[in-house]
C-alpha cells in the first residue's frame, strides 16, 4: 500500500453545487490521511488549468460528486484511483440501459431556460440541500445550461481502480443507473443519504474510502 506521504486527494462537487460542497468529507479524510495533501477543484479546471504536478512517489486519488465524477473520469490526469460519489458514466435512459428519462431530463433543461433560480432551487430540495447553500447571485447559469447539455450526452468508460459510492434514496441518480454504470467494481450504499451524500455522511464516505485506498495494490494507476 501507498505511504500516507505519496498520497493526494482531489475533491470536484457536481452541477450547481458550490466549489467547497465536499468540504465536510475532505476534512473526514484527512483524519485517516494526515500527511496527504488535499485540493478543491471546479468543474472547468482540466479545460483551463495544467494538470496537477505528479512526482515519482506522488499518487492522486480523483474524488467527484456525481457530475464533478465525469468531469476527473475525463482528465488526463493520470488517477491512481477514482471514487464516484452519486456518479455516473451515462445519465440518460437509452433502450440498452437504465437512467433519467429523457422527458424529465428535457424538463430540467426547459426549467433552466425559462427561471434557472428557481430550478436550482428545486434540485438543491431533490438533494436535501438548504436553498441557501450558493446565493443566486453565484450561480453561472449560462455555463449551468451548457453544462446540462453535456451531461445528457455523456457516455464515459470506467477506470479498472475505481470506487463507486452511493445512495439507496437517491433522487437524481437512480440506485439501478449506478449499479449498471458501475458494474464489477467495488460499491457502498447508504439507505438515506440521498444525492448529497458527501455531505450528509461525510464520515461513512471516508471510511469507505480510506479502507479502499489502503487496500490498492502498490504502483497501480487507474487506466
């Protein structure tokens, strides 16, 4: 296993979602992980930024919230490991496999067109989030709206070292998209958390996670 030392860990939250929404998980983490530096990206950070420094003994662990997850499973940043929090790799329903059907996605879309305030509102309330976690005033909608587009059309590939975390009650990401996306890699369910499970089970998250990245075998990247 990693020396705590080799170890970083990188935290992007999802759409709509303030840059410090896994803040509470990173500070659980670094109770199991001391020594290991910590960084909060935002979404466009590989579109705009080099990626990350990476020494010979150093190893990144990519820890995304839900579509923060694709965002790090898109990089090159060359990953030691991936853990998804309420992730995908696809969002919507196809006739090959399960997601969000199209009408509702369409309805989301339509919904940030027409009163995108109000629309993140009702997504904060889908999460168990208070209306008041990111003022109005600092959401970018515009990007919010492209950002939507995207996701309905992602269709990613799993690393092999990747973590699948989840929520049984999840509202937005329903547990059988997560089960098909993740298929044969390591999964944990909570029965309530919902789809702000970084923040509402902060600990359980870190737990899980330490016990898997102390479990990795020693040189491996994900590919």
């Amino acid at each position: 296993m990693s020396t705590p030392a080799s170890l970083g860990f990188v935290f992007c939250a999802g759409w709509a979602l303030p840059r410090d929404f896994l803040a509470p998980l990173q500070a659980a983490l670094a109770e199991h992980f001391p020594a290991a530096p910590m960084r909060t990206i935002d979404l466009n950070y590989f579109k705009a930024a080099p990626l990350l420094a990476t020494a010979p003994a150093q190893h990144w662990i990519g820890i995304g919230h839900s579509w923060g997850f694709v965002q790090l499973l898109r990089s090159a940043q060359p990953w030691r490991g991936l853990v998804s929090i309420n992730g995908f790799t696809h969002f919507c329903a196809t006739p090959q496999a399960p997601g969000v059907a199209r009408e509702m996605f369409q309805q989301l879309q339509d919904g940030m067109v027409h009163d995108p305030a109000a629309t993140v509102r009702r997504f904060y309330r889908l999460c168990g989030l208070p209306s008041t976690l990111r003022p109005a005033e600092d959401l970018p909608f515009a990007a919010l709206q492209r950002e939507l587009t995207e996701l309905g059309q992602c269709d990613e590939v799993c690393p092999n070292t990747l973590l699948a975390l989840a929520a049984e009650n999840d509202a937005v990401v329903p547990a059988a998209l997560t089960r098909y996306c993740f298929d044969g890699h390591p999964q944990h369910w909570h029965p309530d958390a919902g789809h702000a499970l970084g923040w509402h089970a902060p600990q359980w998250c870190a737990e899980k996670i330490a016990a898997w990245v102390n479990s990795l075998p020693p040189q491996e990247h994900a590919t």
